[in-house]
C-alpha cells in the first residue's frame, strides 16, 4: 500500500500574526464527525511552547482555524508544551491523549471533550513515567480500554477499566534489524478498525534518523499479534517541506480518517508543517485481505 | 432602568491580522449551541473602505459574518475565516445583521440565521432583503435564499417557539415592527406565490409595534429574537431618532398574539454613553442583536458604533418588573 500526496500541501502552515502558531503547525490528531473533517493540531509559538489548535473542512483539504488554541499548557507539569495529540472517538466522546512536556520531563496525558473544543483534563494514564506516542483504540478489547503506548524503542499497550488506571503491559511491535525501522518504532494515528483486523500506522527510523512512515495490521482480539507488517514504508520525506524545516527529514502522523471512498493519513513535515496523503478505501481493503 | 455594561467592553475588536474582519466587527447574534457553548454571529468589514463623498456611508464597504464562542459569555474564540460571505447573486455587496435563534424542528435543534442580504452597495437606500441560513452546529451552514422578497426589509428576528403551533418571525418595513406567521419551515423557505402579496395587502394587520417616543421616532427595529417569559416575549429593539442616534429599547409582546403589546418602556434601556459606543465608524450607535438568558442574568450583546461587539447585561427578574411597572 502506498500514500499519495495531495498536490496542496502542505494544508496548514505557521501562522505569523498568532504568536501561539508563529513558528510551526504540524502532528495532527484527526476526526470526522457529522460530515466534517476535524483537526486537533500542535501548534508551537516563537518561544517553542507548544499548544493545541482545532480546524474545520468539508473537504479534508482546505481549512478554517480557529483563532485561539483550545489547549494550552495548564501548569508545571505542561509548562514546556502540550504535543502530538491523537484524538480517539469512543461512544459519544472523543479522548485525546497528548504529552505534556514540562521542560525537562514528558508524560502521556489524557483529556476528552463532546465538542472537541473545550476539553476537561483526565490526569496521567502513566504518572511518573517518560512516555509518548500515546493513543487510544476505538474500543474495548475484551471489555477493557485499551492504549498503545511506547517504551523505547518498542510499540506497547495497556488496559484498563476506568480510563485513569492502567495495566497489563505488554509489547505490540518491535523495530526491524536491518530496515528502514531498526532504531525506534511508535504509533501514529490511533488504530483503525478493519474486518480483517486494526490499521496501525506508525512511525520509525533507522540510523539515519529519518523518520518514514509504516504500516501494520493487528489481530482484533489480541491486538498484540501483528497478523502483517508492510516490508516498505507508505511515506518518507520527500518533498521540501519534508525534509527542511525545524527537524528535517520526518514525517509524523497523529491521525486519520477513512471515509467511504478514501483514507486521509495528516502528517507533520520537518516538524514545521502539516500536510495530507491518501489512498482509496479500495487499496486499503486489499492491503487487509492479502 | 438601564442595562449594565460589562467592565472590559468591547468582547470583539476589528482584527488587523485578518484581512476580512479588520475593519470593524459589530452587530452580533447570539445563541447557546448545542453543546451549551455561547456562540456569537458577527457581522465585519475589511479595512480599505472610504467616506462617501458628501453623503453618509462608504464606499467599498462590504460585510460578511464570521462565528465565535465562548465559555463564559465574556472571552470569545473567533474562527479564522467568515462562517457566512457572498457566494450568491443576492448578497453580492454584503450580508449584514445576523440574528440567529435556535427552534426545536422534530425533536432536532436547528439554529436559524436571518442577515440582512444586500444586492446594491452598502448606504443606498435600496437592495436589502431579508435572507436566511441554517445550522445545527456552528461548523457546517447553509443558505436557504432570499425569504422576504421584493421589499426593502430587515431586522428579522424568529420567535424561538411556535405561536399557535406556527413559525413567527418579526420584520421591519420601516418605520415600523411587524410580524409573519409561517405554517411551517418549508412554508418559510418556500412559500406559495401569492403568499407576500396577500400579506402585504394586510400589512396594517400585522404591525406590531410603531415609533412612540422621541428617542424612536425616525424608525424602530427588532433586535434579538424575542425570549420567552412568564411575563410575556421580552423584545429587545433598537429605535433611531432624528439626529440618527440609536439606542436599544424594551417591550413586552403577549404570548399568544405578539401584535398585543403589554408593556413598553419610555425610556431607552442602553443609549450611546461609553466612548466606543459614541465614537467609531457610524457614531452613536448601540445595536443590540443577540440575547441569550443564562441563570437569572439577561446577557445582550450589541454593536457600538458599528464599529465593535459588546455586552451589557441585566436581572431578568428587575427588567421584567421594571417594564410591568411602566
């Protein structure tokens, strides 16, 4: 399976009359609801401090932000920037997990909203641990919420029963000896639920530290048992913006949506910009069933 | 009784970094959407327009709307781009004045906008109607077309319940405030042809209410939609004397036949005072558009100076009272 570039990109750049997304616009969580594309967007200032921006479409290309961001660092713990959310559906409410970088410590951190505006904070599903690339299955497995996670280098997930307290640790996936993922690994977008099993869209580097996008396919009872792995990426850095900017040579997803035709995967470009690649709904379905 | 203004007005300036609001943004609607959240309407201009020669106005004066919310009724997150521009012929020199009320349509919320359309430029004394738009969640709109056609009208407001099971909306054929009952929303969107002719031809009938006071007596308009009241529907309008000030009054309208008016206040609830409300683009103005009750306290939100949004709010309860006790 291959990701095709839309011509436009990148959809969303810094914006140099908000001080709050001056410097860059990039990892995206992504939804859509009721007909519209939604995006949960890191925004990051002139001062480096991220926060958390939301954009509307109709078409998934082109936008309309909102002036203010609707997260932004609360306290200590989140003094240093609020980053990389993905944003999960389940039932009538959308969870966002982002990290919340203190300055000298980053931790997963949990949020959730009925409007994906205004968001009540949840606490730290992993207090205490350094922790990223966070994100939120779309349902239970098993009767439990269930989180992927990363302990470098590797892929993990947790349950839990409540949403606050989490456990049963164990590991997804793993980096690749010798390939384009053999350093360090970790989720993008949340899972995406197939017939044949939940579309994991990751990320991972090798020695090169250019970050490439892959694509995996986990069993639905046991999302632990990777039933495919694509050998290839889906996407690298290729075009400019890719691979000049305030981190070259990465790309970066938070989230993505499956319409009925057609996948849209947003990912960040040299962590400076946001763009959109896609593929019909067709190929990813034979992607599953091969 | 007078309306109390909040501290730190103006809620909305123009925004310089925005090309299409950064001229002036005023006369706003307001309404609580669906997810509780205060969402206001406003009406803005870009910057670049320029004094009329010899007459009132500008030229290259073109308004189109943009969307805001809020927790608090008080500190607004804007949109970036207008919710509402000129896409079609009937509005091709601008949609101004959006008021926007919330009616229950089978057991759905559906937010109802009335703008004022405009297909001659801004400041003649032609090419207004009276336009609607629609949404359920302050994201995706839609446009349902001229509703009022054929005659110079404005100051739309929909009653935000049936009356006697129909859709009613105020309007204002100057000088003076009517009313129009619709069957249903399809009825509003699409009437039968003769439906405007008949109406017309009773227009007398339909008057609600007429300029009474010095403060009015050039002309008087719906502001928000009316709200529902043990008391009656409390209206909040605007009225406009001779020297072209204008100010915002408070009547109280039956609610089984609004055309019945129980109570009415002499006096102008909130009159141009504050210095952005007396200085600016079209100086002395208060405009009030939108009213949302939240807990006992009546939030109006209004323009100054058709120049910047602002708020003033009042007791419901001490309004109520004040108003039986004219």
């Amino acid at each position: 399976m291959k990701l095709k570039r839309y011509q436009g990109n990148p959809i969303l750049t810094p914006c140099k009359e908000h001080a709050w997304e001056a410097q860059a616009v990039f990892n995206a969580a992504a939804v859509y609801d009721r007909g519209l594309f939604h995006l949960l967007y890191r925004a990051q200032g002139v001062d480096g401090i991220s926060s958390i921006g939301y954009a509307l479409s109709r078409d998934g290309f082109n936008w309309l932000r909102l002036d203010r961001p609707v997260l932004e660092p609360a306290d200590e713990q989140e003094a240093g920037g609020v980053e990389d959310p993905r944003v999960t559906r389940i039932g009538d409410t959308f969870y966002m997990c982002y990290v919340a970088y203190s300055g000298t410590f980053y931790q997963i951190a949990l949020a959730r909203s009925q409007n994906l505006v205004t968001w009540e904070r949840l606490g730290f599903p992993l207090p205490g641990e350094r922790n990223k690339d966070a994100a939120l299955f779309p349902e239970k497995i098993g009767g439990r919420y269930c989180m992927l996670h990363r302990r470098e280098p590797d892929i993990w997930l947790a349950y839990s029963d409540d949403l606050i307290h989490w456990g049963d640790h164990q590991i997804v996936m793993r980096p690749r000896p010798g390939a384009w993922d053999s350093y360090k690994i970790g989720a993008n977008g949340p899972p995406l639920r197939t017939d044949a099993g939940w579309l994991l869209f990751y990320h991972g580097f090798a020695q090169d530290k250019v970050y490439r996008m892959g694509v995996a396919l986990l069993d639905l009872e046991d999302p632990t048992v990777v039933l495919k792995r694509q050998e290839e990426p889906i996407l690298e850095p290729e075009e400019e913006w890719e691979r000049e900017g305030d981190v070259p040579n990465v790309i970066f997803s938070c989230g993505q949506v499956m319409t009925e035709e057609t996948l849209y995967v947003y990912y960040g470009g040299a962590d400076t910009a946001l763009g959109v690649a896609t593929a019909p709904r067709t190929e990813v379905e034979e992607f599953c069933q091969s | 009784m007078k309306l109390t203004r909040y501290q730190h007005n103006p809620i909305l300036k123009p925004d310089p970094t925005e090309d299409w609001e950064s001229g002036a943004v005023f006369n706003c609607g307001a309404a609580i959407g669906p997810d509780g959240l205060i969402y206001l309407l406003y009406r803005a201009v870009p910057k670049g327009y320029t004094k009329k020669p010899g007459g009132q106005g500008y030229e290259n004066y073109i308004s189109s709307i943009g969307c805001a919310f809020s927790q608090d009724g008080v500190h607004f997150t804007r949109f970036e781009r207008p919710v509402i521009e000129l896409t079609e012929d009937y509005e091709r020199f601008g949609c101004e004045d959006p008021r926007v009320t919330g009616l229950d349509v089978q057991g759905k919320t559906i937010y109802l906008i009335t703008y004022t359309a405009l297909f001659a430029p801004a400041f003649s004394s032609y090419g207004n109607r009276v336009a609607l738009a629609s949404t359920e969640d302050f994201r995706l709109f839609h446009k349902h077309g001229v509703v009022i056609p054929e005659l110079e009208d404005k100051d739309a407001v929909i009653f935000p319940k049936p009356i006697k099971g129909k859709i009613a909306m105020l309007h204002r054929i100057t000088p003076n405030i009517q009313i129009v009952y619709f069957d249903d929303l399809e009825q509003l969107m699409h009437p039968q042809e003769d439906f405007w002719s008949k109406y017309r031809a009773s227009l007398d009938d339909f008057t609600v209410m007429r300029p009474q006071f010095e403060w009015e007596a050039k002309k008087i308009g719906a502001g928000a939609p009316p709200i529902k009241t043990e008391e009656g529907w409390l209206l909040i309008y605007h009225g406009k004397d001779d020297e072209n000030v204008y100010r915002a009054g408070a009547a109280l309208l039956d609610l089984e036949d609004p055309s019945k008016v129980i109570a009415r206040s002499p006096e102008p609830i909130l009159e141009p005072e504050e210095e952005y409300e007396r200085v600016g683009d079209t100086p002395n103005v208060v405009f009030p558009e939108g009213a949302i009750v939240m807990g006992d306290t009546l939030y109006l939100y209004y323009g100054a100076a058709d120049t910047c949004c602002c708020l003033a709010t009042a007791r419901l309860g001490e309004l109520l009272d004040y108003l039986l006790a004219c």
